[in-house]
C-alpha cells in the first residue's frame, strides 16, 4: 500500500503542475488518477475521511472531465 500511496501522490503533483500551467483537459486525467489511487488507499485502510475526500475529488474531476468532452465542438 506504501508504494500505492506514492504513485498516486507522485501523479497528483504531476496533475497539479499540468494544472498551474494550465494544460487542460490533460491536467484532470492525470488528477483523476491519482485520486483514485488514494481512493483505493483510502478503501484498503479503510479510512473513511480518505474515502470521502477522495470519492468527491474524483466525483468532481470526473464531472470536469465530462464537461471538456462538450466543450470540445465549441
């Protein structure tokens, strides 16, 4: 679970960087990534406030994710 915790917390920062440079929609496909692998974390250790944060960052991303697919005809 150790090496879980850091791939997702590596890809994150990844996500993060894309993001400050605005790298769009890239930046939410890398961040949905590694909020799923804290989510997975989060499950594994059964840490509910892991889940929670992480269940509605990846809600949250995903909802972004859906957006920039409708804004892509625009």
């Amino acid at each position: 679970m150790n090496k879980l915790k850091w791939v997702s917390s590596l890809i994150l920062t990844i996500g993060i960087v894309l993001t400050s440079y605005n790298i769009y929609p890239i930046n939410l496909y890398v961040q949905s990534v590694g909020v799923l692998g804290w989510l997975i974390t989060g499950i594994l250790a059964k840490d509910n406030p892991l889940i929670f944060i992480n269940s509605v960052g990846f809600v949250v991303l995903l909802s972004g994710i859906v957006y920039s697919w409708q804004n892509i005809g625009s």
